[in-house]
C-alpha cells in the first residue's frame, strides 16, 4: 500500500473522484447513464497512480489491482446470475401474475398501501430491494387511477420497504452482499436485523397511513396467465440461493460459484423450454409448430435473451465504483478517513452518519470504502453498519437505486420534493431502528 495522499496524482485523482460523483448525483438532470463517468474516471485514477509510480522509482499497484479485480469479479458474477433469474421470471409473467392477482383482489387505497408494502418488504429479502420497489410501484399506480396523494404516499411507503427489507438478508442490496461475501456478518447473523428493519419501516407508515385517501379505486380484472415452466424456474431460483449459503456456509468457497451453479441449471432447463416445454405454449397461441416461414408472433425461449437483458448499467457503475475507490484506498485516503471518523467519533456515531451519508452519495461505494478501511469492530457494529448503509438511503429519494428506479415509474408526481416532504417520518423510523439495534446486539458486546 502507497501514502500518495499528499502527491500530485493523489490530489488529482480526488478532485476527478469528486467530478464523477456529481455527474453521478445528476443523471436524472443531465441524462448520462451513471456508469459512464464512473468507469472513465475509476480507470483514470489507476493511470494517474501508475504514472507517479513510474517517474519515483515503481510500486505494488499491479499487484493490488489483481487482488481488486478478485473481489470485483466474484461479486460481478453474483449478480449476474441473480439478475438473470429474475428476467427470466419476468419473461415467464411471474411478476405480472402477481400484480394482476393483487390488483383482482378489488382492495381500497388503505388496504393497498399495507398490501404493496408489506409485499415490497417480504419479497426484496429475495429479489432484491430494485427489482421489489419497481413491481410494486407499477401496481400501485395502475390502481391508482390517477390519484397523486394515493401515489406519492405509496410509493414513498415502497422505496422504504424495499430498502428496510433488503437490509436483513445477504441478497436484499449489493452493499448486504458486499457485507456477506466479505465474511463481516455471517448469514444466520443477518436475522438480528430483521426486527430493526420492521420498525425502520412500520413507523413511517403509521405516520404516513392517516393521509392515505379512504376510497377505493376503480377494479381491473387484467389476468396474466403464468407460461410453462415458471414454478420450476422459481424453485431453482430457490435452490440456486440455498446453493449459494452452502457454499459459502460449509464448503468455504465463494458464494458466486453457487449462484453460477444455479445458473448453469437455468440454461439447462432454458434448453429444454426451448425444444420442448414451450409447444403446449404455442400451440394454445395458434403458432405452427415450424415457424421458420412464419412471421414471428411469439419467441422462443432463448437463456442468451435474458443475460443480454440485464442492467449493465448498474454491473458496470458497480466496476467503475469499486475500482475508483481501491484507487482512494491504494492511495492512502481512506485510512486516513478512518482514522479521522472511527478513531475520533467512534464506531457507534461513525456507522449512523455513514447511513445518513449514503443518502446523499450512495450506498454501494460507502459501503465498499468501509469495508476497505476495515476499522477494528466487532459483529454488533457491522451489523449497525448494515443496517443504516441500507436503509439511510430512504431518506431522499435519490439515495438509493430504488428510489431513483421508482421516480422513473411517476415522473409527475413522485418527485424529490415529494419524497423530502416525509422525510422526518423516515428519519423517525431510522433513528428507532437504530434503538432496537442498539437493545437486540447487547449480546454480542
């Protein structure tokens, strides 16, 4: 490890840091996919140390890029699989089952605001906080019929949700992920955030509940019909997780190799969907079984169609962020952040300004920074890290992928300012999560 904090190419490499987090912050202003200026920079910032390096005599950055790029891919992959099983499950209407059936039950405003958030906060353990926040913000506002008080109130309820119950499994968030594959908390350990990310949730929306309007919307009988082969691939998706823990648990190998295992079984089952499993599909449809010389009403299933529909976006942010911040630990600034924040605050006061920080910035680089100071502290404070790191994103709506994800669902009405109208709500709900930390990890002190 260098100190080149004081050097040229440190300073530089800041401010270009710097640079890329505002364009970041922006891209609902200026258009501009947040992977770009990340990726650039992130690269810029090695180039940079690599030209001081070379003009002083050399350095180890070849050999801490080999040790990043480990870390880097392991968790790539990871996410590579989960995203594609859930495309796939898209694809196979799973999603839209579920929303139809909800949208079936005929529920008033009231019953569908507990009913989307309780849904969100279950379902994001599992698929994902993104994936959970965007489903059920669709099905909020196709019931909504309009009603912007309803819209905004639930989608604020939503993007809580998610982040809360993304924040209590090793699945639910990358920075939970990172948290996990990085061995800081164990996986039955995850649990005793369970109850803290209930309460993160549950407050805000006794606060919230009271404004959401008492009528009914107009019903929608819309059925989606799930396509062959869907509660297969959600029980290999089930296996695939339980793959992944086992791994990692008793096998003592990287988490990744399970997802990728259950990925191999997905394009197995993929291939067999394809020749066979999706006939009954088509012939129901009335498309010809030899479709060559047919115009194409219906695809077949094809696996390859589902990796190339995952977000790369957030894969390559993800790459970018990483590398730029190995860049700042290389460098030397997040030692000396650590040791100006965890040495003088402690760890308690440091972990609850971090989560409110990772509304402002973003979590998955805070959390990457933290997990790269590795300050000295036991299972009770990683797991406080954990748990605001993912829901101190709720209180702005751009402080987590989720929000950003449903502002782009109701442009109109779903605003910042909207969100930031129950933001004291939010932080109610974060300070008392916080609380009940504080009381369940006595234990562990």
């Amino acid at each position: 490890m260098a100190n080149l904090t004081v050097t040229w190419a440190g300073y530089t490499a800041l401010i270009c840091f710097a640079l890329a987090y505002i364009l970041v912050i922006f891209e609902e202003k200026i258009h501009m996919r947040k992977s770009k200026p990340v990726i650039l920079i992130g690269c810029f910032m090695w180039m940079l140390i690599g030209i001081y390096e070379a003009g002083h005599g050399g350095g180890h950055a070849h050999d801490f890029i080999k040790e990043l790029i480990a870390e880097i891919g392991e968790l790539f992959f990871f996410l590579l699989s989960a995203m594609t099983y859930i495309n796939t499950l898209d694809e196979r209407n799973v999603f839209k089952a579920l929303r139809g059936w909800l949208l079936g039950k005929g529920l008033g405003f009231r019953k569908l605001f507990w009913a989307t958030g309780l849904i969100t906060f279950f379902l994001s353990p599992l698929a994902d906080n993104l994936t959970s926040a965007l489903l059920m913000s669709t099905v909020a506002l196709a019931v909504s019929g309009g009603n912007s008080k309803f819209i905004v109130i639930a989608f604020v309820n939503i993007v809580v949700a998610a982040n809360a119950g993304g924040a209590w499994s090793p699945f639910g968030d990358i920075t939970t992920l990172m948290v996990w594959t990085a061995g800081k908390v164990p996986t039955l350990e995850f649990s005793y955030l369970m109850i803290p990310s209930v309460i993160n949730w549950i407050i805000p929306a006794l606060i919230m509940f009271p404004f959401v309007p008492n009528e009914k919307p107009q019903g929608d009988n819309e059925v989606f019909e799930m396509k062959p082969g869907a509660f297969v691939i959600i029980g290999l998706g089930i296996g695939t997780i339980a793959t992944a823990v086992s791994f990692h648990q008793f096998l003592h190998l990287p988490p990744f190799m399970g997802m990728m295992l259950g990925l191999g079984a997905l394009m197995f089952f993929g291939y067999y969907l394809k020749r066979w499993g999706d006939q009954a599909n088509m012939k129901r449809l009335g498309i010809k079984e030899d479709r060559r010389k047919e115009p194409r009403k219906e695809t077949r299933f094809d696996i390859f169609t589902k990796i190339e529909g995952v977000e790369f976006d957030t894969l390559l942010f993800f790459f970018g962020v990483l590398t730029a911040v190995g860049a700042l630990q290389y460098i030397g600034y997040l030692a000396l952040a650590s040791q100006n924040l965890y040495g003088t605050l402690g760890p308690t006061t440091s972990n609850i300004i971090v989560g409110v920080l990772s509304a402002i910035v973003d979590n998955i680089p805070v959390m990457y920074a933290v997990l790269k100071m590795d300050p000295a502290m036991g299972l009770d404070q990683w797991l406080l890290i954990t748990l605001t790191c993912g829901v101190g994103g709720s209180l702005l709506s751009v402080g987590s992928a989720a929000g950003v994800a449903v502002m782009g669902v109701d442009r109109e009405n779903y605003t910042f300012m909207s969100h930031l109208k129950w933001a004291p709500a939010i932080a109610v709900g974060y300070i008392a999560s916080i609380g009940s930390w504080y009381f369940l990890t006595m234990g562990l002190r």
